[in-house]
C-alpha cells in the first residue's frame, strides 16, 4: 500500500540539510522535524538494496505521517544521501554518500518530554508484526494502546470478550498483542473435540489421541482466542468454563478423564460479531469475560494508511446508516485497506468500483450513493468488457 503524497515542496520552517551534512539538526532539541530525519536515514541505511515506496517506509519507521516522511526524502534527495524514482509512484534509496553520512547519525532515539511539560497525546507506537507478516497499528485504548493494554489485563488475568462488526480487526490486535496465540474459529458445527482433541488413525493402523488447542494452550501457558464464539453452540463453550474460573482444569472424557490443569500463563480472549445471523450472546458466556471491549474501526488509522478522506467520509456515514438500521452493510477498515491495494494497483476508479462491488447486494445502491456523494464520482462496480 502507498499513501497518498503532497505536493513537491518544503515547508518553510523544516530546515534543509547543507551538503556534506547528514542531518540538518541532530540535537536533542532540534525539533521533530530533526528526530524523523534521522529515523528515515537510518532505516534506509538499514536497506541499502531496496528501492522504498514512501508508505512503506512510513510504517516500518511507525512515523504518524506520510508527508512528512515525503518531506525527510526528498531533503535527502536533494542532499544527494538518496535517489528519488517515480514509477509512478515515489520511491527512495539510499546512496552511497548517504551510507556514509547516516553513519555520523546518533541513534534515532524517542524523544522525552521535560519535566513539568504538558505533554499531550502521545504518539502512536510503531507497528506490531502478525503471524501472517503483515503489520497492525495499535489504536487508543483507554489511557494507552490496545496491544498493550492486552498484555497487560493477560497479566491481571482479566478476560476479553471483544465485539464489534466484521473486518474492524478485532482478530488482528489479538494476534498481535499476542504471538503465543492458538485460535478456534467458532461456528455452528464446533463441537467439543475442537477444543478438548480426538483420535486420529495412525498410518499402520490403530489410533493415538491428539490434544486440542484448549488443552495445549493450558499446558503451555498461552492464549487462546475463541473467534466468533457466538456462532458455537453453548453447551460446546460450558467445556471453557472451569478452565476459566478458579479452578483452571478440564476433563477429557473421550481420554479416560484426563485431568488438564492450567499453568500460569494460560489466558482466553474471545471475540464476536453482533448481529450475524446465528449469533447467541448468553448470559453464562458473558459473564466469563469481565471486560466488554467494543472495537469499531479507526478513521484516523485509515487516513494516516492512505485511505484517501472522501472514501472514509463515505464509510462514516455509511457506518451511521447501518447503526440506525438504514442499510445493511458498511465498510470496515478491512474493507478499506482493501480498497488502498486496489488503487495502488489497478487506480482510483478501479478501487471505487470494487469497493461498491463487495458491498452485498442489498447494500450495494447505498454504498454507491454515498461513494459517489463523497467523491464527486461516477461509479459503477468492477466488470470486464465495454460498459
């Protein structure tokens, strides 16, 4: 994904490095706009071999704007430290005199506040590697960020039941916060041995019981996250229950009831999507999670990743319509990201018309309306041949 650039330019107070200089300030009380070049150098210095888009460099360095780092680039660009390619799309590298002046570069260390300053909203942290190595942005959560505040109540032992609709990345902070995860996908075939675990044939013949991941996340002192745990049928989720109270054990019937006891360590986070069809919240599930946390989609986060503002404008409202019972569907940030690597690959129409297009068709005139009312745009939905 790339995010979208401003305009070739300097502002008129980010001073410009002088040649032969790596960075234009590099003191602790040069400024922030000293601090982020000093992030960019470094991380291309890190890549010497690679050619950068300006959004990739943006998340790997966690910098909370794109043009600014833009900005960082096109310094060193002019200083002669990187190359500037446009094909179309901007991208860096590093040279051989930017090497050697990065090397000058004191570590690109957070900057602290002073004492009795003010403060204010702290940055968002960098980002946080999935299994599937991708990258998830932390988002506010109370006083902190979501993956931490995660780690945080596993420590204290305080269950999550997270909810929210489809796509708003409910599964990724949990794989982020935690990377000892092992997951059940809830639906309603789910049955017991998904959990506990069954005999599976051995190739000469006969069987050997397999634990499930319940059991092995109790063992091990990890977590399990329970996904669409409303679509399971309840008396398949009472098999969490002791394992989530005192008593922190199971039984496994089927294995000449094998006791389980949990080691420390072992911890359950659940996630749902209100309003699927099959949903069932009960009250015996509800009450195992002491903290309900509803998570809904970042509309900064999407801006700050490229989400251009008139398609999250759009999505806004949409959001709106489908709370009030207006429509039936609305985009996500799942959705969303989507729609930045459809621009990037295919361009703006293109992403416009896929993004009406994954609507469901109940859904699908709304989402074109407020698409087309956002952006001053035309649209119909992605089809081959000649329209």
């Amino acid at each position: 994904m790339t995010t979208p650039h401003p305009p070739a330019g300097s502002p008129q107070n980010d001073p410009a490095p002088t040649s032969g200089t790596a960075t234009p300030t590099t003191g602790e009380g040069s400024g922030r706009s000293g601090y982020l070049y000093r992030k960019v150098a470094l991380h291309l210095a890190d890549h010497p071999d690679q050619i950068l888009k300006v959004g990739e460099i943006t998340r790997a360095i966690g910098a909370p704007s794109s043009g600014a780092v833009f900005e960082a680039l096109k310094k060193m660009a002019a200083a002669g430290h990187a190359t500037h390619h446009r094909d179309p799309h901007h991208r860096f590298q590093i040279t051989q005199a930017g090497i050697d002046a990065a090397g000058t570069l004191p570590p690109a260390a957070p900057r602290t506040r002073s004492p009795g300053s003010s403060g204010g909203r702290q940055s968002r942290p960098a980002p946080v590697p999935r299994p599937n190595g991708t990258l998830y942005h932390p988002r506010r959560l109370g006083k902190g960020w979501d993956v931490e505040e995660l780690r945080r109540l596993r420590t204290q032992q305080v269950p999550v039941l997270l909810y929210g609709p489809p796509g708003t990345g409910k599964t990724a902070m949990v794989e982020a916060a935690f990377p000892d995860l092992l997951t059940v996908a809830g639906t309603g075939d789910t049955v017991v041995d998904d959990f506990l675990g069954s005999y599976n044939p051995l190739p000469g013949g006969g069987y050997e019981f397999v634990h499930g991941p319940l059991v092995t996340a109790m063992r091990q002192g990890r977590v399990l996250l329970v996904d669409d745990a409303t679509l399971i049928p309840p008396r398949v989720l009472a098999v969490l229950y002791p394992a989530m109270d005192g008593r922190g054990t199971v039984t496994i019937p089927a294995h000449g009831n094998e006791t389980v006891q949990a080691v420390d360590g072992f911890y359950i986070v659940a996630g749902h999507n209100p309003g699927v069809h099959g949903a069932v919240l009960t009250e015996a599930l509800a009450s195992r999670f002491t903290v309900h946390l509803h998570v809904t989609t970042d509309w900064d986060l999407a801006r700050q990743l490229g989400v251009p503002k008139p398609v999250v404008a759009a999505a806004i409202d949409l959001n709106a319509d489908l709370a009030a019972g207006k429509t039936v569907w609305a985009p996500q940030l799942r959705e969303l990201l989507g729609f930045v690597t459809v621009r990037d690959q295919l361009g703006m129409s293109a992403a416009l018309a896929n993004l009406a297009g994954i609507a469901p068709q109940d859904a699908r005139d709304d989402v074109t309306a407020a698409l087309s009312r956002h952006t001053g745009t035309p649209i119909t939905t992605l089809a081959l041949g000649k329209r």
